[in-house]
C-alpha cells in the first residue's frame, strides 16, 4: 500500500514537472513575441507642450521662452516643425529649470507607501504601479518595491519575471542574509526618468518559509529587515510605494513594520468586502501583537479605494453608498472604475500611462485616465501632507 501511494505521488509529482516544463516553453515564445515591449526596450511617455506645462507648473509660453534665450534645450521637431514631444526626463530638466521640484526636504520623511490587501485579485499591484509611474511623472523620486513573488508590478514593467531575473536580484538575498546593509545591489532604473524598482520573481515566496523559521526560533527582528533595507536608500527617494503579496505572512508584517502609509483595494462586492473587513480584523490584532512586542506601526494616513468599480451593476452602487458611509474621509473620493484600458494596456504588459493612444476609443482612455488621476492626485495630497516643508504650499493650493 505505501509502495502504491510513493507510485501514485511520483506520477503526480512527474505531471506537474511536465506542464511546468511546457508552461516555462509558452511563456519563452510570448515573451519573444513581445520583444518591442521588453523591459529593455521601453521608452519613457512623451507629453505635448500643454500637458509639459501642467506637470511642471508653468506656461507653455515660459517653455517656449526658456528654450528660447537657451536656458532649456530646443526640443525635436518634425518634418513640419511640430514638436515630437517631451520626455519625462525633459520635463525633470524643466522644473531644475524653473525651480518647481516637488522634492520633500532631507527634514521631512520618506513617504513608505503600502498598497495592501490580504486578498488577491483586487487591483493591488494595478494600483501600485500607476501609483508609482503618477508620482514619477509629477516630478517626485519614487521606488517601487515588489514584495509580491506573483510578480505582477514587475511584469508590468516588461519583465518576465522567472525567466529575466535571478533571485539574487530581488529582496531575497537581503532578507535572508544578514549581514547585507543596503538594498543598493536590487535597485533597476526604469523607463520612467525619476521612478526605480526593486523586482521579484517566485523565488521570493520561498523567503515567507524561511523568515517564518527563524521567527519560530525567537529571531523576531527579522521583521525590521524590509524597514532597514528602506532606510539604507531612502536618502535617494521622495516616495517608496511596496507591492506586498495577498497573505498574512512574514513579508506581510514587514511591509506593515516599514510602512508610514496604508492604501486599501477595495472593489464594490460582497466577497471583497467581506474579505476587507476581515482584512482590517486581522491588521488590529496584527498591529496590537507588534506593539506588544515593542513594534509599534505608525501610519501617516489609511485611505481605501474603490478599485474595479462597475456601477452599471445596482449591488456596486449599493456596496458604494455602504463604503462612503463605513470609511468617511479615509475613502478615496474618485472611484477606480473598471476599464478595457486597464484590462489592454496589461495584456501589453504596459500601463495606461504609457500607452501611446487609446486601444479603445479616446473617449474610454480619457475617462479611465480621469479615474487614475483622479486616484492617484488624492493619494498624493496625503503624501504631502507628511512632509513640513509643504506645509505652506498646500495652504496656498487650498489643499491643507
């Protein structure tokens, strides 16, 4: 009988390897399909004058101006002397230029951003990422961080993750090997001027085994491993937004031990709903448990997000009107709604900021894009909001 069982294991184990074998050969070929949108073959957006303008806080006749008397470079033109468009990188060079960096001072803190839920499925590292590329875009010095070892927020970036990356370049090391200081060595530049990430692979879910093991063995600091990592490179960065993975496990607390904000997914349906509300049942007795072992969390703000709203449906309404009523003020006000944008720029592996023209209609690209701003904006007057030096700022902008 255990001789059948150990056969019967064997074949299993035999049919696995077999379709994990023939997935890894599928995944080779679409990723060779796709090689135009590899991470190395990526190029930054590029953003007419008007919406130069907007970003960096000034005319386009100052632009004009600036490139005029030679204290901005003449942008490329075409062959009808339009203006291809600037770069992201340009537009950094523009606000040096008008002195309209939205940096934080070295006196204020680094804003750690955790976008965490313990569910899957509910737009957490959409959000993430288009978090991170919005504030990139508005001028800050991001990094992204994906704690998540489905590697969906490193995916977006072009990478395929298990095939591109080797363990030794995501978190892995850092949080197994002690005596490492600095998360420098998994830092990557992306397309984006001004945003860096730090990648994952699924060799980062075997680290959860591993922290677990040396926390049963009373290494309970091991939690501070992720906050130290962000401290050693935080001197670089204005925002550090995390990606963790869906489960309450040992990367889970570290994020919530690095974190000085929470950002909630949360999308209109009663099985969401059901699963945020445990969620936060779990997180305050987590946090209690922490503090009682001198761990203290300590969170500049908690916001929730309507994520993949669909309001045509009469229950999402109803879900809706219950959220604003149980969140108040921490809701976000502009919901996510649900978008084919989203849903296309994905299977791209792009986001819609990066998009060159709708793969729908202008129409839907302009509202999923007012959706994301619209998101993305608040959040990043709570970020603000963390830093003394824009204390005076946001009371001129009507905004504190």
């Amino acid at each position: 009988m255990a001789t059948a069982l150990r056969l019967a294991g064997q074949a299993d184990q035999d049919r696995v390897a077999a379709l994990a074998e023939r997935s890894s050969v599928i995944l080779e070929k679409l990723r060779n399909g796709a090689q135009s949108r590899r991470a190395d073959e990526r190029r930054e957006p590029l953003f007419t004058i008007g919406k130069a303008a907007d970003l960096v806080g000034r005319t386009p006749a100052a632009i004009r101006e600036a490139e005029k008397d030679g204290r901005l470079p003449a942008v490329d033109r075409t062959e009808s002397n339009r203006r291809v468009g600037y770069t992201l990188a340009q537009l950094n060079d523009m606000r040096g230029v008008f002195q309209t960096r939205p940096w934080r001072q070295p006196d204020d803190p680094c804003a750690v951003v955790a976008v965490q839920n313990f569910k899957g499925g509910v737009g957490k590292s959409t959000l993430s990422v288009h978090l991170a590329q919005y504030l990139a875009m508005r001028g800050y010095r991001v990094l992204l961080v994906d704690c998540d070892s489905q590697a969906s927020a490193t995916t977006l970036f072009g990478y395929v993750p298990d095939l591109d990356l080797d363990e030794s370049e995501t978190l892995y090391p850092f949080l197994r090997e002690d005596e490492r200081v600095s998360l420098d060595y998994a830092i990557r530049r992306t397309h984006f001027d001004g945003l860096d990430l730090i990648p994952a692979n699924l060799r980062l879910f075997q680290s959860e085994y591993e922290l677990a093991a040396r926390m049963a063995r009373g290494q309970g600091a091991l939690l501070d491993r992720l906050q130290q990592g962000i401290a050693s490179v935080a001197d670089r960065y204005d925002i550090v937004v995390i990606d963790p993975p869906p489960a309450l496990g040992a990367i889970s607390l570290s994020v919530l031990r690095a974190a000085n904000a929470l950002v909630v997914p949360v999308p209109p349906t009663i099985m969401d709903f059901a699963s945020t509300a445990a969620f936060l049942a779990m997180l305050d007795e987590t946090m209690q448990v922490l503090a009682q072992h001198g761990m203290d969390t300590h969170l500049a703000f908690l916001r929730f997000v309507a994520s993949k709203v669909d309001e045509n449906k009469s229950m999402q309404k109803e879900l809706m009107r219950l959220m604003s009523q149980l969140y108040g003020h921490s809701l976000v006000r502009t919901p996510l709604k649900d978008s084919a944008e989203i849903d296309n720029a994905s299977a791209r592996l792009m986001t819609v900021y990066e998009l060159e023209g709708p793969t729908t209609s202008r129409s839907v690209r302009d509202r999923c894009l007012a959706y994301l701003d619209g998101v993305n904006g608040e959040i990043e007057i709570d970020i603000r909001s963390m830093w003394p030096s824009h204390d005076a700022r946001l009371r001129r902008e009507g905004l504190a």
